[in-house]
C-alpha cells in the first residue's frame, strides 16, 4: 500500500464532522462522500453490465418464443406453478429486508443489520432450497433436456429448447443467489463487528443493490417461464 | 505550472520498491499498466508468430508446410490470441490504466484492487487459452460459429472459450474503473470540456466494453453449456437457430473493433496537436465522434450476416445503418487533417505512426464503405477482401495507434529517451511492410480467394507471395522497437519531465512519475491542448540534455 | 510470366456486371477522396514543418466545415446504400422460370441434383443464358456456397433452406469455393461450375444415368412412407390436403398464417407439430432421423409439383422468352 | 452528506404493492387472454421492477443524474439487442423466398 502519510494533509482537510474509522477511507479520495459516490456508480455500471449478460439470454428467449409459441406453452405447463409464485414472493420479501438493513445502516442500528441480514438470508437459502426441489422433479419427470429428455406433446423438439433456456436461465439466476447469499454473508459478519456507521456502509448498499438487482432478474424470469399457459397442472 | 520535483533523491513509483510481490500485489496504477504492457507484448508476439506460419503456408497453393488441421488452428489461435489477449487489453489496459488518473489528476483509479484483479482476470483468461493451445488447440476460427463449435468441432473448444469469458470480464472491470473514474475523481477545474481528447476517447471505448462484452460472455457460456450437456440453444438438429449465436456474438464483437481502434484515435488526438504545436482542430466534434461511433458501432453488427441467410429487409437496415458509423470516423480523419494546416510540425517518431494511423485507417475505412453496401458485399464476404480490410482497421489502424501511445509516452513511463534514428526506421519499416502485406490481399479477395483457406487455386500465387515478403518486413519491423525500447532503459537520456514540452497535466509531474503522480491536487484552469502558453518543441538533440 | 498478376475476375454472370459498375464507381469516389486527403496531408506537412513556420496559428475549429464535411459524405453513402441495395434485392429474387437445382451441402463436399433426377458431387452443369436458381441445406454445420466469376454467395444452412441464383453469360469452367469455415478439409470444399451452351447441356442431361425427375422420387416416397393415406387428395384426409398448397398462406391453428414454403413444408414433415393447419389435429408422426436431407429435397420438390399443373416443363430448350441482351431487369 | 433515507413505511408499502401485485399477476395467469397474456405479464413485471429500482434501488432519491444516464443506458441497449435481431427474424420469408 503506498505511503498515506504523505498526502493525509490532503485528507484531513476535508474530511467531514462525523468521526471517520481508519479503514473507512482510502487513500485517493479526497472525503467519504466522494468515495461512497464513486462506490454507488461503480455498482450500477456494473449492475448494468449484468442486464445485458442476461439480456443475450431474454433475447434467446424472445426469438424461439416468437417461433414457436406452441411447443413453449406446452412446455410451461410442466412448470411448477406454485413453486415458482412462492419463490417470486419469497424474493420480494428478502429485498425488503435488505432494504430495512440498509436503513438500518443509515441510522446506526448495528443489531438491526444484523437481523435484517439474517432474515434476508434465510429466505434467499429457501429460494434456493425450492429451486433445487423443482430441479428434481424435472429431473425425475424427465423435462431436463440432454439424452433423457422426454416430453409428450406436439413439438417436443421446441419444447425441449424451452427447458434448455429454462436451465441456463434459472440457473444462472440462482448462481447469482449463491453469490448473493455469500456476499450478504461476508456483510452480516462485518456488521456484527461493527465495522458500518451512518459515515461509512457504503458495502451494506452496494450488497443490497446487487440483491435487488438479481430479485429484479427473478420478477421478469416468473412471468416468462412460468406463467405462459392458462392451464397450470401444479 | 512549475517543476517543484527536482528534489535531491527522486521518488518515482519504479524505485519505491523492487520486490517481486510488490509488483504481483501492487494497486498502484502505474505499475498494474507495466504488468499489462509485458503480459499483452508476450501475447502480441505469439500471435505474431501464429501470423508468420500462416503466411509461410501461403506461399505456394499446395499445402506443403503444415497439415489442413494444423493451419485451421493456426489461424484460430492467432485471432483468438490477437482479438482477445493482445489488442482488446492493448491502449486501454496499458496507457488507459497509466494515463487516465494522470490525466484528470487524480492519485489512482476510482478502485485499484479491481484494477488488480483485472489484470489478474487477463491472466487466468490468458493461461486457460495458452493451455488450449498447447493441449491441441482450437480449430473453430476465432468466431466459434455454431453448429462447428458446439457439435463437429473436436479440438479444445470449451477450454478457449472459458479463457475467452474470464478475459471478457477483466475488459468489463477495466471498462468499469475508468468510466467511474472520468465521472468522480477529475481534478478541480477539470471539466468534461477541458478533457483531453484521448479521456473521451477511452470513455467511450469503456461504453463498449460494458454493454458489449456481456452478451460476449453469455454467447460464449451458451456455447459452453450447449457442447458439454448438449442442450439445443444454437444446433438445429436440437431445435436451435445458428443465426442467434451469430447475432449474440457479433452483437459483442463488431463494437469490439471499437474497443479496439477509439483508444488509437485517442491517441492520434493527442500526438497530432503536441506534434503540430496547436490545439486539435473541431475539439467538440472529435469528442463528440467518439460518443457516436460507440453508439452507433451497436446498430450495425449484422453487417457481419448478409449472406448468412437473414432476411432481406433485416439485411436493408443494416446496411443503412452501417453508414451512420462510418461518419464520426470519416469526421475524425478531417479534423486531425485540419489540425495539421498552419501548425508547426515536427515529424518525430510519434507523428510519423500517428500519421500512419489516419493513413491506414482512412484506407480501412473507406474499403468497409464498400462492404456495407450490400451488393459489394454478398461477393467479398469471407474473402481477402474482409480480411485486408480489417487489418487496415486493427493493425493499421489500433497497432499504429499502440505504437504512437508507446513512442509518445516512453519518456514518462521510463524517464528515458529512445533513439530518434531507430524510431524512425521501424515506423518506416512497419508502414511498408504493412501495406506490402495487406494491399495485395485486397486484389485476392475481388478475385474470390475465401479466408481460412489452406490451399489454394495456382492463380492466386503471386499476389500470396507478395503479401508473404511483405509480412516478414512486417515483422522486422515490430522487433526492431523491441530492441531499442529495451536498450534505451539501459543506455537512453534522462527524458525530463515533458520532453516535448507537451499539454497535459501527466507532463506537469516528474517521469518516471511519483508513486502518488501529483505532490499536490492539480487545479486546471486553462483548456485542453494549450500549446500557444508552451514553450516551443526542443530540438531532437537537445531532449533531455538539458533535463528540463 | 511470373508477372502476369490476376486483378480481375471475369464476369461470367448477368449479375457480375452491375456488381463490377458498383465496385468501380466506389473505387473511384473513395480512392479519389482518399488521395485527396493524402495529398492534403503531405502537403501541410511539407508547407508548414517546423523550420519554415516555427510558430502555430491556432485555430479553434468551424462548425459550418464539420456540417459540410458531415453532410456532403452522408449524400454520398446514401448512393453507395441504395446502389447496393438494388443489387442485393436483384440477386435476392430468382426470376419465375429459374431452372431449379437442389443443393446439399455437407463436410467436405457439395452435392447437386436436379429436376430431371441428375445428381453430382461438386461439379455444377449450367446452360448459358439461362436463369438458375439453387435452394441449398447443410447436413451438418454452415457452409457458404460462393462462385466468384458469377459474384454470388449465400451461406448454406443446416436446418433450413437459403436460396441464390444467378444467369451466366458465357460457357467455361469457373471456380466453386465453400466461403464459410466448415472444418478441417474447409479449403477442399471445392469444386467447378460447368457452364454449357444449351445444346451441349442438353446432350449432357440424356447422358447421366437418371433415376426419373427429382419430384416423381418424391412421390414415390410420398406413398411408401405411407403419407398418401392421410393426406388425400380429397377432403377426407385426416390431414389436409395438399393439392395446391405450396406458395399459398396457410392458417395454423394458432391463428397464425404462415406460407407453405420450401421450408414450411420441410419443418412440418420433421416437426409436425410446430405449425398444425388450422381444423386438424396433431396426429402426425416426426420424421426426424428417418429422412436425409435428400429425401426430404424430393418430398418439398413433390409437394411444389402438386401446385404446379404443367410442372413437366421441358428443361430441353431455352424459355420461350429469353432476357433482353442486358440480362435481367436489377433496378426496379 | 447528501444521503437520503427513506422511511421504513415507504419500503413496506412497496413491498405490499410488490406482493399484490405478484398475487395479480398470477391470478391473471389463469384467465385465457390469447395474445394479451403474454404483454399483460410483462406489463406487471415492469411495474415490479420500476418500483422495486425507484424505491428499494433508490434510485428516485439518487442525486446523481449520471447513475439515471446509466440505468437508462442499460435499458435502451436492451431495446437495441431485442429490436435489432427481431428485425431479422420477424422479416424472414417476406420476399417469399427461402433464406430471404
């Protein structure tokens, strides 16, 4: 790390009336509400960069639904329905969560992070948990596409492409839950050492833009995978 | 602005310390562009290599130096190699990286340890690709067209393409630094229009990176998951369209010539006013032809598809759209001519292959004029033709801009001077051999002589052999820099502080710079490319002597 | 001898004239521009070097040049647009009274068969003067079927048919190349284009060992396979009827119409499923892996043959009425 | 510091709107609206995802325009992905011949 010393001159003189821990600030900003704004920047940028990593996906989607809107409604009707209502809610609630932990951040409330980031937690290990149920059904019911795909209904060649992009999206949807849940992790325990104040939490609503985001992603997956045929068998 | 840094024992960001791990730890920008500049000059030349192979091959119609698998991989790695390891990272990870902070005076980049971690990114995408390559290599051309990729493809496809997806990320975060730094830490007084034009063009180029190289990534995993589990995204066989993955991937990779040439022309802006001793002719336009040919660049990948069996109409639109991008381009060329007009011009190294660059790329340009109207291009297309073109355009174009960023910088990268003489010699060298190389093949592909062909029909042989001598001059070319780059670190001139007696704030600190760049926060109040508040260029001789 | 240096490709095609005109005209418009900008250069840079003119003027920039310099290249790219565009849509629709040729292309060779039951491996038979049309499928991975005298190309695509066409002016052997990398012998994919005069392709159609037209083996396959005993030709069938149908929009039961092109027919026998005729029922069983890209050729050739009443068109001479001198129509 | 904080009933009245409107949605999906069901579906996630970004995201609070260029940046390249290849596979056969 370079030497600090030779510019802290610089620091101090902006750095504002709130107590500033020593980790908080690195050494080429000028103040913590620079570095928070450049922080929060760096995040939607990079958030935005994830729209259009999913976006290739939505817009393989968009091409063979328009192709074939037969075989995929056929094939939406495997879908679990229920499962997927209780997991879009599952996530909804999770985000409120995180969105109460960072106002507790805002305010200072070290043990309601901490609680918040729990709950938020907890339900996003329950999303996953009911994901992995729902891959093994298709798995048991033979819907998983590769060799033992098997599917009875007009087009199952389309309606195998169907559950190829159901897979890669879902799944890429729920690597980002992992790393989420990992993430949110790594901040509960920082939190509890209490690391985070009013001054300085800018981790806390970086996690917590990235958690929406991926809930973002879930909101437009539910109605695109599972809510295509009227007839829901489940 | 005065030269307080002539203290007794100079600090720079080179001396501070010599160990091996503050060099692999290190989040200091300069040193990050240094790892950079070593790693992609390593790609750079087996890349090169791959290229002298295939022109070898070439020299004669039969297939007398390698086997037909063995040229198919050869081609395949070179462009892999080159698009993805060389010239992607090339101006933006190694003068972006130590210029921008410098630049817009700030201390660093908004966040050095994900710099770090890019650099460490191309590495882990370099090493995966690298041992594609030596565990067989990748026979796919570096497009990785479906249904080939996926399903009849035996070679080490999944390997490359991971590479491919962990380099495109250390782009993305690369991209990411800058744009958040050009935003939050431009020094006071350092307003969007006081910028140097080369911030503009890197801003833009980092527009590209973000928004394009995504849809790379996921096209690529699509791929992946397609040949390992064998699901049908892209093989008709399985219920796919081979289109979508041609649409995915030129949706990344025809702005990524972006990414690739917007850094040389930032460059160009820089060389062409300190060389010309005036401020850039039309600042705004050129500025604001960077935005556009970065927005503009996402409306026309198709242009890649007009015999690949899309629609008509969808065929029509793209063509029309790409004209649109071929104007902030042809913009660019007539500012920095106007630039030149009345100026005061010293054909130094740098001038001479920034001059190369508009020449090159002006003659890059105007042949894809000829590829986007579409009735030119159902006979060229997959000819010589295209590949003479986009040489014009990459090496010509983005190489000839690394080689000016590399001459006009190396005094404040090193603090040294490199002979004058040798400059000279291998920018001449590079730009006939170049045009020897790459001229011919534009004759081969009107005649209809298809890319990535092994062997060939005999009449096509001189032309081949034309473009095989010029290439090894070529390849002289590019070592003799290697040479006298590395003698001057030994045996150069101490270089001053601003050696050209150039605008811009990175000239204004100590080369090589400070560990921090700026002893204190630099406040701007005077415009961009102020060379009539500039003392006049000194003499070849007299650069460093005095150690201004 | 050695300096004999090729520079151009000979026309051999209707089509290649209005190709070169165009690639002419940009030559000279970009190559006259872009030694204009050379010159200029050059000569600012002799005029004004440092010895001669020490000190810059310094010249802030002019918005009307940059209107200018926008707007007079914009005029101009929209010529080289509309020029092209001309062109492409000519070479994008074959004239009505094409001969038709089938194409298969698959690693590493080209296969052509014709109306009359002729079947070569990369050797293409054409007569002069006579428009060709060619509807081309990949059995493997995407090739491009690419014959530069006559400046056409178009890739070939598995799973789905992409057509060119073109009408060649002169007789003589001319280059074949596959332009889409398709794997390991990808620069082998080669083969020639036999251009004959009438007479002459004539005589070569009676010498091949024909095995009847390409549309009565379809037919032949039509009722071995057992298609004929749903779709009659009546309105009986448990499937529709197919007199009449080729070229014709069909409503599908999902409310969408479709036209029952080369590729509809092609989808529907191997995935029957995905567009059902509107008032019948999915019933109909895949062919997917039963049939090659051949069978499949005769069958789309037999069902084109039940809308055409006086499909036995003789291949022997030319079309009553021959094109103008200068070839088809291209602008229209 | 220019940092707004919301208040906490303003996070659970969103959440309330996102769970209704989740229940509607679904409810909705039962009903057969043919051509309808599809932009219906999409229409309610759009809402989801504009509060779930203006509230939850903060983004109606942020004082910096460049995170609004941005994020409305990322959506217009979306437009630009999904319109531009539909252009090709909506227009495919309109010249009614195969591979135009």
């Amino acid at each position: 790390m370079p030497a600090e010393s030779s510019h802290a001159n610089v620091v101090a003189g902006h750095a504002g009336s709130i107590a500033v821990p020593p980790h908080a600030l690195r050494h080429h900003f000028a103040d913590l509400e620079q570095q928070r704004e450049t922080a929060t920047l760096g995040m939607w940028v990079f958030l935005i960069t994830e729209v259009m990593f999913f976006g290739g996906m939505f817009a393989a989607y968009l091409v063979y639904r328009v192709a074939y809107p037969v075989a995929f409604q056929e094939a939406s009707q495997h879908m679990a329905f229920l499962a997927g209502t209780v997991n879009t809610a599952v996530l909804i609630c999770s985000s409120l969560f995180v969105a109460c932990a960072v106002h507790a951040a805002q305010t200072g409330e070290r043990k309601q992070i901490v609680f918040f980031l729990i709950l938020a937690l907890l339900l996003g290990m329950v999303f996953l948990g009911i994901k992995a149920v729902e891959y093994h059904d298709h798995w048991v019911e033979h819907t998983v596409p590769g060799a033992s795909f098997q599917f009875q209904g007009t087009d199952p060649v389309h309606s195998e492409v169907f559950f190829a992009l159901y897979f890669v999206m879902t799944g890429f949807h729920a690597l980002h839950m992992l790393i989420g849940v990992g993430l949110v992790a790594v901040i509960i325990y920082f939190a509890w050492q209490g690391r985070y104040s009013p001054a300085y939490h800018t981790p806390v609503e970086n996690v917590g833009l990235y958690w929406h985001f991926v809930d973002i992603i879930w909101i437009f997956l539910y109605p695109l995978l599972y809510l295509i045929s009227h007839k829901h068998i489940y | 602005m005065a030269t307080s840094t002539q203290i007794v024992e100079k600090e720079t960001y080179l001396n501070t310390d010599f160990s091996i791990k503050s060099w692999l730890l290190t989040t200091d920008h300069k040193r990050i562009a240094l790892l950079y500049l070593i790693s992609i000059t390593l790609f750079f030349f087996v890349g090169g290599l791959f290229a002298l192979l295939i022109r070898l091959e070439l020299l004669t119609p039969a297939g007398d130096l390698v086997q037909s698998d063995t040229y198919n991989k050869l081609f395949s790695m070179h462009g892999i190699v080159m698009i993805f390891l060389f010239l992607i990272p090339s101006i933006p990870a190694v003068f972006g990286n130590f210029f921008v902070p410098m630049m817009i005076g700030a201390r660093d980049l908004a966040f050095p340890r994900i710099n770090l971690l890019s650099w460490y990114l191309l590495m882990i995408g370099g090493s995966l690709i690298m041992y594609s390559i030596v565990t067989g290599g990748v026979d796919t051309g570096w497009t990785f067209y479906t249904p080939f990729s996926t399903e009849y493809a035996n070679t080490q496809v999944v390997a490359a393409g991971l590479g491919i997806f962990v380099a495109g990320f250390s782009s993305i975060l690369t991209g990411l630094n800058f744009i958040v730094t050009i935003h939050r830490m431009r020094a006071p007084g350092m307003s969007w229009g006081r910028m140097p034009l080369f911030l503009w063009s890197m801003y833009a180029t980092s527009v590209v990176q973000i928004l394009g190289t995504p849809v790379l990534a996921i096209a690529v995993a699509l791929v992946f998951l397609e040949r390992v589990f064998r699901i049908g995204i892209f093989n008709p066989q399985l219920g796919g369209d081979p289109l979508l993955f041609q649409h995915l991937f030129w949706f990344y990779s025809h702005p990524a010539v972006y990414i690739m040439i917007l850094p040389s022309m930032g460059v160009v802006s820089e060389v062409i006013p300190c060389f010309a001793r005036k401020r850039v002719f039309g600042y705004a336009a050129v500025a604001l032809s960077s935005i556009a040919i970065a927005v503009f660049g996402f409306l026309v990948w198709a242009h890649h598809m007009f015999v690949a069996g899309i629609s008509a109409y969808s065929a029509l639109v793209f063509s029309l759209l790409s004209y649109a991008v071929a104007l902030p381009s042809a913009i660019k060329v007539f500012n920095w001519t106007a630039t030149i007009y009345k100026g005061s011009i010293h054909l130094r190294t740098p001038m001479l292959y920034a001059l190369g660059f508009i020449g090159l790329f002006t003659m890059g340009g105007m042949t894809g004029l000829f590829l986007s109207s579409l009735g030119i291009d159902v006979h060229v297309h997959d000819t010589y033709f295209v590949i003479a073109h986009f040489h014009y355009i990459m090496v010509g174009g983005a190489v000839m801009g690394f080689m000016a960023a590399l001459h006009f910088w190396w005094p404040k990268i090193t603090g040294k001077i490199y002979p004058e003489v040798w400059g000279k010699i291998a920018a001449s060298t590079i730009f006939l051999g170049f045009n020897l190389t790459f001229l011919p093949q534009f004759i081969l592909g009107y005649l209809g002589m298809p890319r990535r062909y092994h062997v060939y029909p005999a009449d096509f042989q001189v032309l081949n052999v034309m473009s095989t001598a010029g290439a090894s001059i070529l390849g002289v070319g590019y070592l003799l820099p290697l040479v006298y780059l590395f003698w001057s670190l030994r045996y150069g001139r101490d270089a001053g502080n601003n050696p050209w007696n150039a605008a811009g704030l990175e000239w204004t600190t100590a080369s090589p710079p400070p560990t921090h760049n700026f002893d204190e926060t630099p406040v701007v109040t005077w415009e961009a490319y102020n060379y009539h508040q500039l003392p006049a260029m000194p003499e070849e001789e007299t650069i460093g002597a005095s150690g201004i | 001898m050695w300096l004999k240096i090729p520079l151009w490709p000979s026309e051999a095609s209707t089509i290649s004239r209005n190709v070169d005109a165009l690639f002419v005209f940009l030559l000279s418009v970009t190559g006259g521009v872009t030694l204009l900008v050379f010159a200029v250069i050059v000569f600012f840079l002799f005029k004004y070097r440092h010895t001669k003119h020490p000190v810059a003027e310094q010249i802030e920039g002019s918005v009307p040049l940059e209107i200018l310099w926008s707007v007079i290249p914009l005029g101009i790219f929209m010529i080289f647009f509309g020029w092209g565009a001309s062109i492409y849509f000519a070479e994008a629709r074959p004239p009505k009274d094409a001969l038709d040729v089938f194409v298969v292309a698959k690693q590493w060779m080209w296969k052509f068969e014709y109306q009359t039951g002729q079947r070569e491996i990369n050797v293409l038979h054409v007569p002069v003067d006579r428009p060709v049309r060619l509807t081309m499928i990949s059995q493997d991975v995407v090739h491009s079927f690419f014959a530069p005298e006559m400046r056409v190309k178009a890739d070939v695509l598995p799973g789905r048919y992409t057509t060119t066409w073109f009408q060649a002016v002169k007789p003589g052997h001319y280059h074949l190349f596959c332009a889409q990398y398709c794997g390991t012998q990808h620069a082998n994919m080669v083969g020639e284009i036999v251009v004959m005069e009438p007479a002459e392709y004539q005589a070569w159609l009676q010498g091949g060992n024909a095995e009847g037209s390409i549309a009565s083996t379809g037919q032949k396959l039509f009722q071995e396979l057992g298609c004929i005993s749903c779709h009659r030709f009546d309105t009986q069938g448990r499937g529709p009827n197919l007199q009449g149908v080729f070229g014709r929009p069909v409503l599908l039961d999902d409310g969408r119409t479709v036209v029952a092109d080369e590729d509809y027919v092609r989808e529907s026998i191997l995935q029957p499923g995905a567009k059902v005729v509107a008032g019948f029922k999915p019933i109909m069983p895949t062919f997917q892996g039963v049939l090659s890209e051949d069978q499949l050729l005769a069958l789309v050739a037999y069902v084109k043959s039940l809308s055409v009443p006086q499909q036995a068109e003789p291949v022997t001479s030319r079309p009553p009425v021959p094109p103008a001198a200068g070839g088809t129509p291209i602008a229209q | 510091m220019a940092e707004v904080i919301v208040s906490r009933k303003i996070y659970v009245l969103v959440w309330l709107a996102l769970m209704i409107l989740t229940g509607l949605t679904a409810a909705i999906s039962f009903v057969n609206l043919g051509t309808w069901s599809a932009p219906v579906a999409i229409g309610i996630a759009s809402v989801k995802v504009l509060l779930v970004a203006l509230f939850f995201m903060h983004l109606r609070y942020t004082q910096s325009k460049i995170v609004w260029v941005w994020a409305i940046a990322g959506i217009f390249w979306l437009t630009i992905l999904f319109c531009l290849s539909m252009t090709d596979y909506i227009t495919r056969g309109y010249l009614r011949v195969p591979g135009k």
